[in-house]
C-alpha cells in the first residue's frame, strides 16, 4: 500500500482527492492508497444521500459564510476544520474476503483502527455503531464508506484538537443515531484525542504497512469544477 499525506487548498479539492483516488484504483491506474489530510478551514460535509434541512443548520451556515459539500460516500453530517485529521483508505475489493460486503469491511477496518488507537491511547477503544470508534463511552471518529466493483473507499475523521462548542451552531441532532448516543448532544457525545496528529498518522502508516509515498496523484481538477464546487451536487438533496 501506498501513503499520501496531502492537504490540498480547498474542501471542494480534498473531497475531489479522495474519488479520483478510487477512481484511479478502480480502472486498475492506481493501486491501494492511504491518504491523510488535516482541513485548513471548517466546513460541513453531508454524506451521499443526506437531506440538507433534516441534517444540516442550513441558516446557521448561511449566515457564518459556512461551507456545505457532499461526499461520494454514506454516512451523517459532519463538521470540518482544524484539530481535525482525516484519513482515505483506497483498498481492491478482488480476492479480499475481508472486504466481501459492507459489513465485512466494516468489522476488518474498524477493528484494525480500534487496535492502533488503543495501543496509542494505552486505553480500551471501542466499536459502536458499527462504524464509529469511541473511548469511555464518548465518540471519536465517524467514518463511511463507497464500494464500486473492484475498489472501496472506506474514510473518517479523528477528533484531535477540534472546537467541539462549533457542533451544536452547525449540526443538529442526527435523523439516525446509534443505540449508544441514548440522545446526547454533541458536546456530551464528542470528544477530542488530544493527541499530536503525526503519532495518528504513524500509527495508521503501520496499521496498514502504508511503506512507499505516493508520487504521483491523479489529476482531480475536473472533478473539483464538474462537481464538488456546485450546489448541483453539494446541495442536491
């Protein structure tokens, strides 16, 4: 697998990152990609199909100049910006058993993350959820994924250092919300890792023996204008 720690300028070119990652690895030009990026600036991201009124405090964001994308994958609403890291895994769906269905992926990536994080913690680190990774009861990190016929993308985000106070202003409480929230608001739901973002990094470099860097990145230019920077597609739903 390869590594790819890059933070491109805008959220439009980070989303748009990630897909051509897929992309590339899907039409066999790219292989099996670990990518970790940090947000430069905070932003909303909805998940594929999520309906912008129900998950979204759309007036909120409107009135704090509050950026709204789409990602290509599933998943809830949820709050970009600094003390954020995020992470892409681009992995071939042929021949891996592990990655056979939605469940299977998750149960294999999110195990392999809750060892990692708990050997870094020196504390116990659960799965909830299904897909997200909380310590004493409190979450953090939310992760989704996208399959196509030969290649995944499964990536999250790690709340290190993030202005959680920010959530409650932009967020509303989730349409669907896992049995262990038992209807907490965010700020009594989240919390951050405080840990420094290059241990995270490293520790998911070993995680998946993420060994040579990736030199180069296919283009996500037209991707970024045909898609991620238009409210056709950010505000579809």
């Amino acid at each position: 697998m390869q590594y790819l720690d890059l933070t491109l300028s805008s959220p439009a070119a980070n989303l748009a990152c990630d897909e051509a990652l897929l992309e590339a690895c899907e039409e066999q030009a790219g292989g099996e990609v670990l990518r970790v990026w940090e947000p430069l600036q905070h932003f909303v991201v909805v998940g594929f199909s999520n309906r912008i009124a129900r998950e979204v405090n759309a007036a909120a964001c409107r009135r704090e100049h509050m950026g709204i994308y789409r990602r290509c994958s599933g998943g809830g609403a949820v709050l970009q910006g600094p003390g954020c890291l995020n992470y892409t895994l681009i992995l071939r769906l042929d021949g891996n058993a592990a990655l056979q269905n939605i469940s299977a992926a998750n149960r294999y990536i999110m195990g392999r993350h809750r060892d990692a994080l708990s050997a870094l913690l020196g504390r116990p680190v659960r799965v909830q959820g299904h897909t997200d990774l909380s310590v004493a009861g409190l979450k953090f990190s939310g992760n989704a994924q996208r399959r196509k016929r030969h290649a995944l993308i499964f990536h999250g985000t790690f709340l290190l250092r993030f202005d959680l106070s920010l959530m409650e202003r932009f967020l509303p409480m989730p349409s669907r919300q896992p049995d262990y929230r038992e209807g907490r608001l965010h700020g009594s739901f989240l919390t951050n890792l405080l840990l420094p973002a290059e241990a995270v990094k490293e520790a998911l470099r070993r995680t998946w023996s993420a060994g040579t860097v990736l030199e180069v990145v296919p283009d996500c230019r037209k991707l970024v204008v045909e898609k991620y920077s238009l409210d056709e597609w950010n505000l579809k739903f």
